[in-house]
C-alpha cells in the first residue's frame, strides 16, 4: 500500500564509487512528510550519529546536505531552531550545505504576502552563513557557486546557503493549474525557453557540442 504520501518524498540509499578517489561514497536520502522542514533535525541527527561512530571529530567522513523550498525556510520555525544547533559543541554536524530550490513562490503565496524579509534564506543569517544568490537559468554559474559552497563548508566546517531563484514551469504538484492563481507570472513563464534547451543553444553558438550530438544524448531512445 505504501506510506500514502508523494513518492519524492520517500527516502532512498545508494553506495557509488568516486572516480577521482577511488572510494566508496554512500547517499542516504532521508524521507520527509509533507510538512517538509520536519526532517531538517532527523538529517542532523543521522549525521551526529554516524560522525560518532565513525570517531569523525572534524565532519571530514560524514556530511549533511538539505534540500529546501523557498517557502517552507523562510515560513517554518524549525528551520531557524536547527540553525541554532548548528554550532553548539553537543550538537554540531560541523557544518551544512543548504540548497535552497526558490520558485519564488509557496503554493499559491506571492513573496510580498509570506513574509517581511527581502530574501527567504535571510533565517541563515542568524548564524552568518554565507548566502549565494544564483540564476537558476545559468547551470555553470549554480555549478561555481556549489564548489565555492563546497569549499567553504570543508575549509570552515560552518553552514552555508546556495539559494536557487529559479521558478516552477507546472502547478504545485505538478497537477494542478496555477494560471488559476498566478496568471501574470505563468504568462512569463510559459514564454520562458527550459534550462536545457537554453544552455544547449549556448554550447551550440559557442561550437562545444553539435545540434546532432545534443539531440542523441539529450533523447533515451535515440541513446539506446
């Protein structure tokens, strides 16, 4: 029967080799309920767990990453608790990236009415994490700031913020019609070229890769 919930919100477990280390790296996906940011302290907590019993004093063999909505962040205290935790000597997971996924709006709530800060990741400020700002539309521009935010958090062992502003081409869900509560900004959107489409025409124009190239390895049944 399942849990009754979406299925993306369910978790997963996954050992790959890193080509460049030649070791093992395991990807713990913790599932989550629908009231999202739930799961932030559960992630902290597997991660203090398995730094413990691995003697990682430093967060050199174990980290976090959390996925957030730009809604649930800036609307759910517990986001602002666990940034509290993040530093004290019991309980710090010796530092966390955030990625903060930000389609500028929460269901069907404009910005302006959810809440009174400019930005929805300003709660990491409360621990001064570094906050990067990036164009979702731009993939070798949100892959630089993933490395500097990478760095940081293995140099500094602290939290830091990649913010995402990006926008949602379906309704919530990806079932619903937001032209019903957002006409003015799904018109924008649907005149908007998708990210693939627009960075394949880039590396096409700049003769990186060929229309024909493109085409096999952006199609499966052309690939297989």
């Amino acid at each position: 029967q399942g849990t009754g919930d979406v299925k993306y919100h369910l978790g997963m477990y996954h050992r790959r080799i890193n080509r460049v280390s030649n070791r093992n790296i395991t990807l713990s996906l913790v599932a989550n309920p629908s009231h999202l940011e739930a799961v932030d302290p559960v992630v902290q907590g597997k991660t203090k767990a398995e730094q413990f019993y691995l003697s990682d004093t430093e967060g050199k063999k174990v980290m976090s990453i959390l996925l957030h909505g730009d809604a649930a962040f800036a609307g759910q205290g517990i986001v602002y608790e666990t940034f509290h935790l993040s530093d004290l000597p019991s309980y710090t997971t010796h530092g966390t990236i955030h990625v903060v996924v930000n389609n500028q709006i929460g269901f069907t709530t404009d910005p302006r009415v959810a809440r009174s800060s400019p930005y929805p990741t300003d709660v990491a400020r409360v621990v001064n994490a570094p906050i990067f700002h990036v164009n979702g539309d731009d993939p070798e521009a949100v892959m630089y700031v993933c490395n500097v935010a990478a760095e940081w958090r293995s140099t500094f062992h602290k939290d830091v913020v990649v913010d995402l502003v990006c926008y949602r081409r379906n309704g919530h869900n990806e079932m619903d019609e937001p032209m019903f509560t957002q006409p003015l900004m799904y018109k924008q959107i649907k005149k908007q070229k998708a990210v693939l489409k627009k960075y394949a025409e880039k590396l096409i124009s700049e003769g990186v890769v060929t229309q024909q190239e493109f085409e096999v390895r952006s199609s499966p049944s052309l690939r297989s």
